[in-house]
C-alpha cells in the first residue's frame, strides 16, 4: 500500500460559499481533516468549512501560538507534522485547510515544507482575502497596466514607506496591530482619500471604513488597506 | 418591480472544479448568462463553466476585440452594455462571467464602469490564475515578509526592469506576445533560473517550463511567470 496524500485546501476568506467545488468534494471525501487554530482557540479554517464538513470527519486541530516565538512556533508545526505524517505513511489521506490560499502567505508552506519531500502533495488554490476584499468595496485594485505591490504591513516602516511611493496600486496585508503605523504613512504619503480598509472580508462581521474612520489601536488580524492608484478617493 | 442585479462572477483560472459554490449557485440561479468571447471565438469563461451552464440558459457572447484597436473595443462595450441593460431594465438579472478573479485585471471592469452606476452589482470572487500557477508549480510564491509585485508585461521594458530589479517575488502576467522581452530581462537580471512559466494554468493543457526550456516566440496569452525569490532556483 503507498503513502496517503496531503491536501493542502484553500478556503476562501471567510464566506462558506466561497469554497471551490473541489475543495468541497475533497472535504466530503478525505477522512482525516487537519486545521490550524491559533492558540488553540476557534479555527477561521474550521469555521468557514462547519457548513459542509461530513460527521464522519476524523478532526485533526493544530494549536499555532500566534506570539512572536519562533521556538515556540517551530516545536507546534514539528508536532503537528509528525500526527499528520503516521496518518500518511499508513495510507491515510489528510486534507489540511487552509484560509484563503494554502500559497499566498499562508502557513501551509510549513508543513508543505516539512512533509513535500515524504508524501504526495496536492495544492488547491482559494479565493484569496485580496479581490475578496475589492469585491467587497466594489472597486477594480488593479487593471490594465498596473503594477500591484503586495505589502506585509509587518515589515519595517521605511520599506512600506519605499513600496508605497512607488505603488500603482497596492494591498497591505496582516494590518492588525500595525494600523496606527501604517495609517501614519498613508497619511504622510497623501494616499489616505484612496486608502479603504476592509475587516473581516465576506465574513458575517465584514466592515469598510475609510482609512480616517477607524479608531486608533489595533485592528483584526484579518484587516487589509487597499491603496487605489490615481490619487482619486476610492469611494 | 425593481432593476435586474448584474453579478460579475469570477469562474477561476481553468478548470470546472475551481468554481465556488456561490459561482455555481447562481449559474443555476440567473438565467442570462453574459461572456467575453474574444474576436467571436470560443470563450474560456464559457469552456470553464461548460458542464454546469443550465441547457435553460440564455447566452449573451460579447463579442471583443484582443488587438490593440482602442475604439473597437470600446465600441464592443457599449454594445454589450446595451444588450445587459436591456435586460436589467426589464428585472432581469443578468450573470457575467470572468475569468479567474472579475476585479483582477479583468476586462469585467468595463462593464462595471458602464453600468454601475445605473443598476445593482454583485462581485463575487474567484481563484485567480496567480495562486492556481503557485500550486501547479508546487512552491508558496510569498511568504512571510515578502513585498510580492504584480507585474503586467506589456509595460515597457526599462519599467519591468526597474520592478523585477528590487523584488522579493514578482508574478509576470499577461506575458503573450512579449515572452521573449521578458526573457531576455531575467536573463539579464540573474533571474532565469528563479522563473517558471505556467501555461493555461489548471487546464487540461497546462505545462510548465523553466525559462530556458521554453521555445522562442510568442506564448499563449494566458501564460504567467513566476518569479521566486531569494536566489534559489524554482525547481
């Protein structure tokens, strides 16, 4: 008998719907359902697919601290792995969900790095939160010739100061609790009238404000600014 | 009775499966189905959703030109828009699709332009050709703190140089007629070695190449290069 696959499965950004129908006939026929839940609390990934996930399903959580702690972090996917890869190696698929796409800064690369070299993989691309987040405002982020950047707003100021001057368009991502920073450089740059942030995208609790209507401090994890090019306001 | 609803609804990069839930659903829900159909030729949005299009369907093709005829285009749009708001006028929705994501560079944007303003939209997002061409490749495209540039390769050459030139990842699109441009570029750049091309990703053609094993010449337009980071060879 040959090893089982993994599944790294996209989920979309929030909304159920969203899933592919591979994804959804892939939840209905892998048995072994891994997730990440970060510190151990409620999973987005396990949420979103809550609607169509089979009874049957053999739930595999994987408590990821969310600190800073590499260490820490490291020792949890080290973990995590080895529950998934006895599952593979007795021929067991195992199908982990991934929010968003499992390839677009998503955390899969850890364990797809740690077990693609073992194991069958399969990759299903998601609805990324990035045009989930542009449908949601209404508006194209990027058309024709654009250059789109793509910005973690975890990086240091002067490089997210350095991307942004140059931007035709551009999304930053995992806001959170760098909203007061980035909105500083927003400001600084003359690009807050284009700047619309979306909370939560085609989640039940989905939020746009204009980048002066948010309240100072941090934001949800899952908060994206999208910059629009052109200097005009994006409403 | 109010307006008809015009959804803009992303079908994914190629394959059927790529389709949401929500994409599907309202296949079966809106009975006129709108498509770009390029030069009069078979649509890729319609060959995507093909065995899941109702046989009660009404098929609107929109005929668009690809060549570089500004006004022809614009011509084909506001006669498509016509033939839409026709429809709408009378409480009929109306379903267009698009390839991979409607707000992703799509030629969606100039239907949404047009209409608007005039009568209730719908965005519904797709998987995007960038995050399929990732997982057809089997390697995460941004991860971490990577600033990722979308970089469209009708641009000219000294503007793609000067993106590729400071980036941590870069996706090339829309590359067609200008692959051996691009090539050339990487080349020049150190980069050939960190480049994959992707065609027709998810399709029942797909290949995949490094950049020195594809022949010269013009390539499908929907191919995409992939270019990763960090120095190291993409395979």
């Amino acid at each position: 008998m040959g090893p089982g696959t993994l599944y790294g499965v996209g989920v979309g950004p929030g909304d159920t719907e969203l899933l592919t129908l591979k994804a959804a006939r892939l939840l209905s026929e892998v048995r072994i359902i891994a997730y990440p839940a970060p510190n151990g609390g409620e999973s987005l990934a396990r949420r979103i697919v809550a609607p169509v996930i089979p009874e049957t399903a053999r739930e595999l959580p994987i408590s990821i601290p969310m600190v800073q702690n590499r260490e820490a972090a490291r020792q949890a996917y080290d973990r995590a792995v080895e529950q998934m890869s006895s599952h593979l190696s007795l021929g067991e698929h195992v199908l982990f969900l991934c929010e968003g796409d499992p390839f677009f800064y998503g955390s899969f690369m850890f364990i797809h790095e740690r077990l693609s070299p073992r194991f069958p993989c399969v990759v299903v691309p998601g609805v990324t939160s990035l045009t989930a987040c542009a449908a949601a405002i209404g508006r194209p982020l990027a058309a024709r010739n654009d250059v789109l950047r793509i910005i973690p707003a975890t990086l240091p100021e002067e490089r997210i100061r350095a991307e942004l001057e140059q931007a035709d368009a551009a999304a930053i991502i995992k806001v959170g609790r760098h909203f007061d920073k980035v909105r500083a450089l927003l400001e600084e740059l003359g690009l807050a009238q284009s700047s619309a942030v979306v909370e939560h995208a085609t989640q039940g609790d989905q939020r746009i404000f204009g980048i002066d209507d948010v309240p100072d401090g941090e934001r949800p994890y899952f908060s994206t600014i999208l910059v629009y090019g052109g200097g005009e306001p994006w409403r």
